[in-house]
C-alpha cells in the first residue's frame, strides 16, 4: 500500500515521506488519528528543513495536538517555515491567521509578508 511505502521511506530520512506520514496520522488517512504520531513526523520533516512540516508542527503547537500546547514554539516553528522557503503557498494567510488570534505578539511576521 502507499502507506507502508512512505513508512518505509520516512524510515529512511526521505523527508517528503516524512511530511506525508505526518499528514495520514493528522488527518486519519489509512491509519487512525493520532496528533502524537503526526507531530513526530512532522517534527523529523522539519528539523530537515521541510517548510510545510514546520508549519504544521507549529499549527500543532498552538493548538496542543499531540504536543503540549506551547505558544513560543508555535510561533518559533512557524517563523522558521516562513523564512526557509518561498514555496509555501500563501504567506499572508498564515501570518494573518497568526495576527488575530495573537495579536501584535506576532507583528515580527509581517516583516515577511509580500
């Protein structure tokens, strides 16, 4: 199956796999949802630099999904995944969901804002 491929990949430091096996735990895609198990494969995506990863750890933190709820390291991760890449799809949206729920504890991310 697709999942046991991307296991055994991730298993191997393939970081995109990484990143895949993260989104089946959090999403519940072939496997049962399980925040831990995301929050672990997206934490190995993102200490490799993996952009998306390191968003959705972020979003984990904030939010306490499989990781204790932590707002230095939601925003920490999250500032990590806007400076790493200009792929992330739509940078404005991230930032401004940060600024409304945090306030000008944020403000630093509209220095990346285009």
């Amino acid at each position: 199956t697709a999942l046991k491929i991307f296991e055994d990949l991730a298993n191997k430091n393939h970081i995109l796999s990484q990143y895949e096996m993260g989104n089946f735990y959090e999403n519940g895609l072939g496997v049962s949802r399980d925040f831990k198990k995301a929050a672990s494969w997206y934490r190995k995506a993102s200490e490799e630099g993996e952009s998306t990863s390191q968003l959705f750890l972020g979003l984990m933190y904030y939010y306490g999904q499989g990781v204790p709820e932590d707002l230095v390291s939601a925003l920490m991760w999250t500032y990590v995944s806007l400076t790493s890449s200009s792929e992330l799809g739509d940078k404005k949206e991230v930032i401004s969901f940060f600024k409304e729920k945090m306030g000008f504890q944020c403000d630093f991310l509209f220095l990346f804002k285009k």
